[in-house]
C-alpha cells in the first residue's frame, strides 16, 4: 500500500510523493518500515563492504537520508512511524516487539 501526500521541496514548493511501508495499518495511521541491517546501516550488524567503498558508502547514506525525510513527513502529515530493524523480527524479539507496539496503539496485539 502507498501513502500519498504532499510536502515541501527544498525552495518552500510543493512536490508530492510516495512511500511505500512495509505494513500499514490506516486506522491508526500508522506506517511501519522493516529497515534491512545492510541497506540502512544498522549500528549492530553493518559491515562496510570493502569493494567499492565510496559507492556504498554513498548508498547507504543516501538510504539514511531518505529514512529521515520520509519518517519527518509522514509525522508532520499525523501518521505515527516505526522503523524495526530486520534483525529485531527474530523469534526471540518477539515480545520485545510485542511491548514495543502495544504502546503504540489501544489494541490488543497478539
């Protein structure tokens, strides 16, 4: 499913855009995005690859970038964004994750 809204570009303009979470729950707007421990640098698992540094070094901050622009927008258009790291979808996370949305939203999560 695709968020559409709008924002603001650099120069105060409007441009519209879409992103595309991972689930989405639209009753509670909530956005949920399971960002990959490579693809977005996860302080606990990314290792710098070691061929062709600078174009992923380049990549991933850029992939950074966007991360922080997208979870800014949608919070100023209302919707509540989480951001899990793939790494926290193992069985043994589970009620951490459990906790975690149960703050989120008055609903039963099970």
């Amino acid at each position: 499913m695709t968020i559409r809204g709008q924002r603001t570009d650099g120069g105060g303009q409007p441009s519209k855009f879409a992103v595309k979470p991972d689930f989405v729950l639209r009753a509670l707007k909530l956005a949920v995005f399971v960002d990959g421990c490579f693809w977005h640098a996860c302080p606990r698992h990314f290792i710098k690859p070691g061929n062709n540094a600078a174009f992923w070094r380049k990549k991933i901050a850029a992939n950074r970038t966007r991360d922080r622009l997208v979870t800014r927008t949608l919070r100023k258009l209302g919707w509540e964004v989480v951001r899990v790291w793939e790494h926290e979808l193992s069985r043994r996370n589970e009620q951490r994750l459990i906790r975690r949305f149960s703050e989120l939203a008055p609903i039963s999560v099970h």
